[in-house]
C-alpha cells in the first residue's frame, strides 16, 4: 500500500508513473474478457519485470508456440517500460500489468487466469504471487535466473526472501557462479546452468535482420560508430570525439527518448539531426555536413548495431547499469563501455575474452576508438571475439523446453 500510495503521488507529474496506473485499471476484467475467450487451451503466464526480461524469455515462448499448437500465452510487466512498447507486438497479443502484489490481487488473478505452466524471467519475486502458484501446485520455472552474493538471499536478515524461492519448481541459471550460491538454498537437482536465453534472442534477431530505412544512407561508406541505451554520462564521454572526427559517422540511442531528454542530447551535439527529421528530407541535406544521427524511437537498436564498425553500450557510467551488450556483440562488432559493470558477468567474461573494453573516461575512450579504426587486425581479432562469446553461449532456450518437455509439464 504503502509503494501504490507513493507511485500516486509520484503521478501528479511523471509520465511513468501515470501509464503505471492507468494500466492496471480494470485489469481482472480485461483478463477475464481474454481468458474467456479460450476454449481447451493450455495457458502459459510468463511474467518479466521489464522490456529486457521481456526479451530473455521471449525464446522461449517462440519455441513453445512452434512445439505445442494447443496453448495460449499471457504476458505481464510490472513497468511500463516493458508493457507500453510489447502491447503492441503481433506475435503475443495478450499482454498485461501485473496487479500490485497482495493476498486478494493474487488470488482473483490466479482463480481467473488458472495457468498450467508459469515462467519467471531472471528476477524480481512478489510474494503471494509465488505463494499462490505454490499452493495450487503449478510447475514454476525460473528462466535465466542470476544469484550473486550481494543479493538480500543471501544476507542474515534474508529470510522472508529466500522463503519466496521456495514455490520454484526449477532453476534455469546464467552461470556456474549463480548456481554455486543458489545451491546454498535450493537442492542442486533443482538448478540447472543453462546459459543467458538473450544468446538466443540475439542470433534470432541475425537471422531474421532486416534492413532499417535510411541508415545505409547516412552511413555510406564511412566508418560508423553506434552508441546504444546512454545515459547523459555516456553521452558526455563522446561530445568532444564527435565534434573532432566529423569523418566518422556517428549513431546515437538514447535510452530515454522523451522529448526533453532528446533536446539535450542534440544540444550535446551540435549539427546532430534526429532520425524522424532524417527520414522526413534526408534528399535535400548535404551528407558530408552531418555526421550524427540521433535516434529518437523504441525499437530499432538491435538491428542498428549492424551498421557499425565499432559500437558502445550505455549504462557504464552511472548506477543503472550496464546495458545489453550481446545486442551488439552478435554482429562481430567490438563492444566498449563504462567501469560500473560488477553485475553484468556478460561484461566480465567477454573483457576476458577481447570481445569488450572497458575504459574510465573520456581520453580512455579516443584511444581505444582510434586505435580500432586504424588497426584493421586488432579490430578483425576482437570482432571475431565478440561474436565467438555469443555463439559459444547459446542454446539455453533448448535446455529449456527440454526439462518442459521431458517432464510433461504441458
């Protein structure tokens, strides 16, 4: 009560906590409507806390629509983030907000929706959700789970929390060092290492690339530095490089594209155009004058990293994190970063295998750029490591819908 209370007051002036309400307006009875409309169906619920959870157990739904024709899949998010940009993906139409956790919300959401299979995607446990699947005894799967010694499981105080591990079935983690801690809770038959299912997500996204119009054009034939998710600590990294180097072209995502943030990422560059006003007279500018493209939508980063010669990822310079860096790392591009990587094992392993770099500052950065675009061979060798680390990684998915399937759990 005392969170909803405070996301309402919160409201009065942020967009985000607004749609976070609106949301759930209504939500039992939209998901009765849905429900309503099935007949013999399997229902499979998988919850993701965000848009890139979202994206981890997104696999694994694509493989359990082609092996079973018999289910039906519902989708929910706590954030907005997630849920404003999937409600509107054709190939899961049935996407909602997940109602604030408390006894009543959980029992009327599971005595409507009365799923046979639910997936939990890498974290985020609410509480009489999970005691309400325990309780009707429904198989419960935790997809790319990653357990580290800083989590409240962990700690003397972490009781009602490791208490929320117990309605899980199975654990799907990202790594030997997840399952080392996980262990200390939870029998080691219950845990299996499968790997990051966004491995998966990524070479399907490879696969399956298409062409974003006006990219090729903006680029031509120079070289190409593409900077996703940032942060306006990420962005003041490269200020001075781009205003330097008007060669290079130079693609910006930023992670949040409201229309204040996106005037001062422009500022930041002078000349820079966005994407819109790009797309609306690119025939008319003079392409040797812009050399920075902002982009000012959701949706098109994962194949925007196909374009560049080298690329960054945000999130290395403040507290929110590292961003995806296999995005960007599948295409055979080296990936560089911020130094606040410490919960991103991905960042580790692939700075030990010279797919990423990692620098400090801003001089740290010209460096290691100018450096990789005048020494083809060493930008050819952590190519090639970057895109290995994917490769190498994949095949959680698979793990997956193995355990699903030899355990008859549909």
């Amino acid at each position: 009560m005392i969170y909803k209370a405070g996301i309402r007051t919160v409201s009065l002036g942020n967009k985000k906590a607004k749609l976070w309400i609106k949301g759930r307006k209504g939500i039992f009875k939209k998901l009765r409507n849905t429900v309503s409309e099935f007949s013999n169906e399997k229902i499979i619920w998988m919850h993701a806390a965000s848009l890139g959870e979202f994206e981890q157990g997104r696999p694994v739904l694509q493989k359990l629509k082609e092996t079973n024709s018999n289910i039906k899949i519902i989708v929910t998010f706590f954030s907005p983030s997630g849920f404003e940009i999937v409600k509107n993906n054709k190939e899961f139409t049935n996407v909602f907000y997940l109602p604030m956790d408390s006894r009543l919300h959980a029992e009327k959401w599971m005595n409507i929706l009365k799923p046979d299979l639910v997936l939990w995607v890498k974290y985020e446990y609410w509480h009489y959700y999970l005691q309400e699947i325990q309780k009707r005894k429904i198989p419960l799967l935790m997809v790319s789970g990653i357990y580290r010694e800083s989590q409240t499981f962990f700690k003397w105080y972490g009781g009602f929390y490791r208490n929320m591990l117990k309605p899980f079935t199975h654990f799907f983690v990202q790594n030997e060092n997840s399952k080392e801690w996980l262990e200390k809770l939870v029998p080691a038959e219950k845990i299996t290492i499968s790997g990051d299912t966004r491995c998966d997500r990524v070479i399907n996204i490879v696969n399956n690339f298409s062409e974003i119009p006006g990219i090729a054009d903006f680029c031509g034939d120079k070289k190409v530095i593409v900077a996703g998710s940032t942060w306006e600590e990420d962005e003041a990294e490269w200020t001075h490089y781009v205003r330097e180097h008007p060669e290079i072209k130079f693609i910006i995502a930023p992670h949040e594209i409201d229309e204040e943030n996106l005037g001062d990422v422009q500022k930041q560059f002078a000349g820079s155009l966005f994407y819109s006003e790009w797309m609306s007279n690119r025939l008319t500018f003079n392409h040797t004058e812009i050399n920075c493209l902002i982009i000012d939508n959701i949706g098109m980063l994962s194949r925007l990293y196909y374009y560049a010669t080298v690329t960054f990822v945000g999130g290395g310079f403040g507290d929110d994190g590292l961003h995806n860096i296999l995005e960007a790392a599948v295409y055979g591009r080296p990936v560089i970063f911020g130094p606040e990587y410490d919960k991103n094992f991905e960042a580790e392993e692939m700075l030990e295998s010279s797919g990423a770099i990692s620098i400090k500052n801003a001089i740290e950065l010209e460096k290691i750029v100018d450096e990789l675009l005048k020494d083809n061979e060493a930008l050819r060798i952590r190519s090639e490591a970057a895109k290995n680390y994917v490769y190498k990684n994949a095949g959680a998915t698979d793990k997956i819908i193995s355990y699903i399937e030899s355990n008859k759990l549909l």
